[in-house]
C-alpha cells in the first residue's frame, strides 16, 4: 500500500459489489478509462508550457483510450451494452479537495490523479485475486502495471509544481482524505465506490 501512497485497502464491502454488480463495474471501468484519457488530455492543455507534462500526458492519453477500447471489447464479447451510469461519489468528493490557486492546484490535480490512479491498481490486483474468470482476471492482472506507472508519473510531475517536501506532505493530506473518501464508500457499483 505504501508505494502507491493509499492509507487503507478496499473493503469485503466493495467485493460484495463487485460479485452483484459485476456487469455494471466493467461498465464503470470503460468510463473510467474515458475519464483518465480526458484527464491527461485537460492537464496537457493547461499545462502546455511544460514539455515533460506534454510529453507524459501524450502517453497516458494515449495508454487510457488503448484501455478504454479493450474494456469496450471485453463487454462486446460478453453482450453487455455500454452505456451511460450515473458517477459514483467517489472523484467529486476527492476533487474537493483540490486547492482553487496555482501553483498549488497543479500539485493537487496531479495528486489526485495519482491517488486515482493507485486506488485503481489496488483494485485491479483484487478483481485479478477474486474474480473465478479465467479471462477477467487475465485481464485486470494485465493493467496492474500501468495504472502504477501512471501513479508514479503523476507524482512525479507535481514536483514541477513545487518541491519534493511540499509534494509529499501534500500527498500524505490527499491519501489521508482519500483514505476517509474510500472508507464512506458509496451504494452504486463503481469501480471507486
């Protein structure tokens, strides 16, 4: 849990979910990947005068739609129709608690997406140990290693922002509330719930 900087694990709560739910998670998942390519793609933008942000951005754009397109397959294969869900609670709430003023909003949004982006490796990792499908646990073991890649990522450009010390104290703020975001759960079937 450390290196991915989460103060606590999911819960049986969130299995449970996933064994009700499970068509809604891969769902949510496609969404997700959505929401994590237009995430990059906002912070590539906004942040355009910084050639490592640029170049990063680019990549994991790119990583999230490639994803974003396998989940769509897996549900295609499986005769599940995509299509639109309601958000769980889950990113508004740890949204919040982004700072409005630069440069410590661009520290928090990259933090944020880093905590997004471990708290979806540890649930990857869990739908790869729980799930009794062959091929969906294939599957989710098979993002693990990027989803940390980008969390590595993420963590790394906010110190464009600010300093290494500023960076991980901030962090350490984030995956506390994090932490209290994940814990509250949420009663629709996410992904993040």
């Amino acid at each position: 849990m450390t290196i991915l900087h989460l103060k606590s694990p999911s819960s049986e709560r969130w299995l449970s979910q996933v064994r009700s739910s499970l068509p809604e998670i891969l769902i949510d998942h496609a969404h997700c990947e959505q929401k994590a390519a237009a995430t990059a793609m906002d912070l590539m933008f906004d942040y355009v005068q910084h050639e490592e942000v640029c170049d990063a951005m680019s990549e994991i754009v790119r990583e999230e739609l490639e994803h974003f397109q396998l989940v769509r397959r897996l549900l295609q294969r499986r005769e599940i129709r995509f299509r639109g869900l309601k958000p769980g609670t889950y990113g508004r709430l740890l949204k919040q608690q982004m700072r409005r003023q630069e440069p410590h909003r661009a520290v928090d949004r990259m933090l944020i997406a880093a905590l997004i982006e471990a708290r979806s490796c540890e649930r990857f990792q869990l739908l790869q140990e729980h799930l009794e499908d062959p091929e969906l646990s294939a599957f989710y073991g098979s993002l693990f290693e990027s989803e940390a890649r980008h969390h590595a990522t993420y963590v790394r450009l906010a110190e464009l922002f600010a300093n290494r010390a500023t960076v991980q104290s901030r962090l350490q703020e984030l995956s506390e509330a994090e932490a209290e975001i994940i814990s509250a759960g949420c009663p629709l079937a996410r992904v993040h719930s």
